[in-house]
C-alpha cells in the first residue's frame, strides 16, 4: 500500500502540481481535504477575522503562522514560503 500511495504522489507531483506561488491555495486544498472549516485554523493562524484576511489574501502569512499551519496541515513550510514575503 505504501509503494502505491508513493506512486500517486509522484504522479501528482508531476502532472498535477500545486503552483509553488500560491501557497494560501495549497491551504485551501488541504482544509478541503480535511473538511476543516475557517474556524478550524484560528488556534494556527489567530482569531476569526484574522483568518479570514489570511486566507482572502488581505494579510499575509506571519513566521508563527507557517510553523502553526505547517503541523496542523502537514504541509511543508517551504510550500508555503516560496515565492511568498512573509511580515515579520
């Protein structure tokens, strides 16, 4: 099962890559995955409207908010870094 999971995720990786540039969409598609819901995130990201702006592209993502979303989605934190100015 492992060796096909692999298999999946290397035929993604190659014919179905998620733009590196756009990393509150690989949020999105992750939360889908999940079926998390906005207010699932305010531990990681703040409180509810700061959610909201994050994730309307009205604020950007902090440091913290990397490393918090990094664990609660098991998304790599280069993905959401690249090409992406983080505030400080």
């Amino acid at each position: 099962m492992d060796i096909l999971g692999l298999m999946v995720d290397d035929y993604e990786y190659k014919y179905f890559p998620i733009d590196a540039s756009a990393p509150i969409e690989a949020i999105k598609i992750r939360m889908e995955e999940m079926q998390l819901k906005q207010k699932d995130l305010i531990n990681e990201i703040g409180g509810k409207s700061r959610v909201s702006e994050v994730l309307n592209r009205k604020r950007r993502l902090t440091i913290d908010m990397v490393r918090n979303l990094t664990t609660r989605l098991s998304l790599s934190a280069s993905l959401l870094i690249k090409d992406y100015q983080l505030s400080h």
